[in-house]
C-alpha cells in the first residue's frame, strides 16, 4: 500500500496596495503585511478585508507542498465626480475624462483629484475611496 500525502507546506503572498486581512473558514491567517502566509497543500478559499476601507473579496487559491503562490489584489471603490462649468478631471497625473464621469473605478484609499478648467485655477479636493459606498467629488468654479 501506498500513501501519497503532502508533509510540507506551501506559501501564500498576498500584494494590495491597501493593508489587507486573510481568513480561512472564519479562522485570521493573517494580513497582507505579514509577508508569507504559510498554508497547508490544497484548494483555499480566502476571505480578504479592509474593515476601514469596507472592502471585502474571496480568493480561491491552490497550494502545492513547498511552493509559494503569489496573488495581487487591486481592490477599487467608485468615484462620481462633477463640476460647474465643467472640468478635464485628474488623478496620479493622467486625465481621467471631462465632468460628469459616474462610476469611475478608483484604487482604494486616499487620492488628490484635480479639476482643470482653462477659464479658472485649477482647483483640488482629496477624496477617500471604499469599497461600500460610492464616493463624490466636486468643484463649483464660480464661488
């Protein structure tokens, strides 16, 4: 008789932008800003939370005996943005569109949104993205 069970454990790596918790079945594995996670082989399914940012997603994810596995997590909240007349809209140096834009996917966590309109000086509001609610940013050029 032979028995093929796994004696070694594997890696996970979680890469967010925002610092993220792990769980596994309701049990904490840890957070994304612990580096390695170690986990036993198999199939896992992950529970991944910023309870601040109100995010939460699931990751499935397979480890094998002595390897690490890597996952990169991206988690976005939505922005509606509006001005008055109207304004080209920037984020991290990159126009984003013309106002109105609804529903614009932004990474989570704090960004600096520029307004620009040639008639007026350019105007800045800072915005905090979650993952539950959509967040508004606007500008009112003539007050």
């Amino acid at each position: 008789t032979t028995l093929d069970i796994p004696i070694y454990s594997g890696w996970i790596v979680v890469f967010a932008p925002v610092p993220l918790d792990i769980a596994e079945n309701g049990r904490a594995i840890g957070t994304s800003d612990q580096g390695r996670l170690m986990l036993s082989p198999g199939l896992h399914q992950l529970t991944l939370t910023n309870r601040q940012l109100g995010y939460k997603g699931v990751q499935i994810v397979d480890i094998e005996p002595g390897e690490e596995r890597s996952i990169s997590i991206q988690p976005t909240g939505e922005l509606n943005v509006n001005a008055v007349p109207w304004a080209e809209v920037w984020m991290a140096g990159k126009k984003v569109g013309e106002t109105p834009i609804a529903g614009l996917q932004v990474p989570l966590g704090t960004h600096e949104v520029v307004f620009k309109n040639p008639q007026f000086p350019d105007r800045r509001v800072t915005v905090t993205i979650n993952g539950s609610t959509p967040t508004a940013a606007a500008v009112d050029f003539t007050k």
